[in-house]
C-alpha cells in the first residue's frame, strides 16, 4: 500500500497503477461501515484509493473538529487489511490555500434537514469532495446512504458540473443492536447508546406501517415521534429522492430520516423506501 500525503505523491502514486479507480473518501476513525465501502470498491475496480482528511470547512463553530476520533496507526492497519493500493493523508495546507473559489451547496436542497441545523455545512462538503474527485481522477466513487442528505447534493454536483465520475451508493451498515455505524458513537455512554437505538427503533416502526399500507407521511411521523421520546428530536422528515416534502410515501422513491441527539452527541438515520 502506497501512503501519500501530498498531491504530487498521490499524482505519483496513481501514475503507477492501471486501471479504474474506485474511490472511498473518508475523515478517518474507520469502521466495519467503512470497510465495506472499501471491500464494494475492491470487488468493482482494479486500483483502490481511501483518503482520510478531516475537513474543517463542513464544521461549525463550536462542532467537534477538534473532538473528532483520529485513529492515524488502526485506520492504516485497516486500509492496508482491506487491499488499499493507495492511501491519500493530506494535512490542510495541502487541501487549502488563502484566497479560493468557493463552492456553495443549492440554496434549497443544501439549507434543509441537515442544512438547516448546519448551515454552510454542505458547502464544506461539496468543496472538499469536489476537490478530492478532481485529485483522484476515479471511475467510480462510495458512499453510504447513511449520509443520504450528503449522498443526494454530491450526486447533483456531478450532474451540475458535467463530471465523469459515477457515484456508488451503499446500503448503511448496523451494528447487531440496529444502532448504524458512525464514527461518533464511540461519544455514546452506555445510557447514551441504550436511547440512542430509537432512532433505528423508529425508521423500523416507519417501515412496518408502510408494509401495512399506511402511506400518509403524517401518519408515519408521528408514530415515529411517540418511540423517539424522550430525546432531543432535531427532525423527523420524509421526503422524496429529490428531498422535497412529500404527502405520502411513494414505494421506490422515498427517503425517511431522523436527526437527534443521545445526551450530547448528535446522531442521524434513514431508511430508503
């Protein structure tokens, strides 16, 4: 496995290799979440590439950029257990310069849910992806569908901006008690963890309702919202794959989510209908 910390070596690196590329961007701390990601990319594509970087520009103030899990020496182990023929650790100063040309998320799609709560966290995002894409050049990039909000504006970037890339999207992984993989739950007390699984309890009584038939989305919510108590309930939304509010749930095109908080450590879940 090639470890490259600057653009020139990761250039380098890749010159080096044949093939398509499958990319998995990630901000470190990985997980059998993670993994899978890697493993999908290893299966499709001739060269794999991971980059860790933990972007500053999709934190707000006050979020935990400085907080955020850094396991440098377990995610090389992992990456290198994996197959990864190219690791790309970039520091900011690689990844930033002084003056730039930002890139800003839809005035609609990026300021709802997660933008809404965040606001100016997507462009962050967009900026930073938009700038990995273009160093990595790859065939095919993951992403899980945990971050379905996320997933859904990087697929517009790339249509918007005419980009020759395909965007692969992975069905969420969970761990054995339902609760889905997420870098910050290593935050979760043991209380913490044990009100944290209604947010997984919720989209399950989402999704039976809808294999009972009941369709009306106000329906749904509520129902959702009565095994969500007593946590701080940021939203409960569903929508359809183009994010917009919707009366009632569409079979193939319906996205439900949930944002909340298990004592200070902020969570989100889906489930795509």
């Amino acid at each position: 496995m090639i470890i490259a910390r600057t653009a020139v070596e990761l250039r380098a690196a890749l010159d080096s290799k044949m093939g398509s590329v499958g990319f998995v961007p990630t901000m470190g701390a990985l997980h059998i979440g993670h993994r899978t990601l890697i493993e999908r990319a290893r299966v499709e594509n001739d060269v794999v590439v991971v980059s860790i970087f933990v972007n500053p520009t999709q934190f707000l103030p006050g979020e935990d950029l400085s907080k955020y899990p850094r396991r440098e020496d377990a995610d090389f182990k992992i990456c290198k257990l994996s197959g990864v023929d190219v690791l790309f650790y970039p520091d900011v100063n690689t990844m930033y310069g002084k003056d730039e040309v930002s890139i800003k998320a839809p005035d609609i799609r990026g300021y709802i849910l997660e933008g809404a709560s965040r606001p100016g966290h997507f462009d962050g995002v967009l900026t930073v992806v938009m700038k990995l894409f273009n160093l990595v050049r790859a065939s095919r990039v993951y992403f899980g569908k945990k971050d379905a909000q996320q997933l859904s504006l990087i697929t517009q970037m790339v249509e918007n901006l005419f980009m020759q890339v395909e965007i692969v999207a992975v069905d969420t992984v969970r761990e054995s008690d339902g609760l889905a993989l997420s870098s910050r739950n290593v935050y979760l007390s043991q209380e913490d963890r044990v009100e944290a699984l209604k947010l997984s309890a919720s989209l399950k009584r989402a999704t039976h309702l809808v294999m009972q038939e009941v369709r009306e989305t106000k329906a749904i919510r509520n129902a959702m919202m009565d095994i969500l108590q007593p946590l701080n309930v940021e939203y409960v939304a569903i929508v359809n794959r183009r994010f917009e509010a919707i009366s009632e749930v569409i079979i193939g095109d319906t996205i439900v989510l949930v944002a909340a908080r298990a004592g200070s450590t902020r969570l989100i879940d889906n489930v795509w209908m």
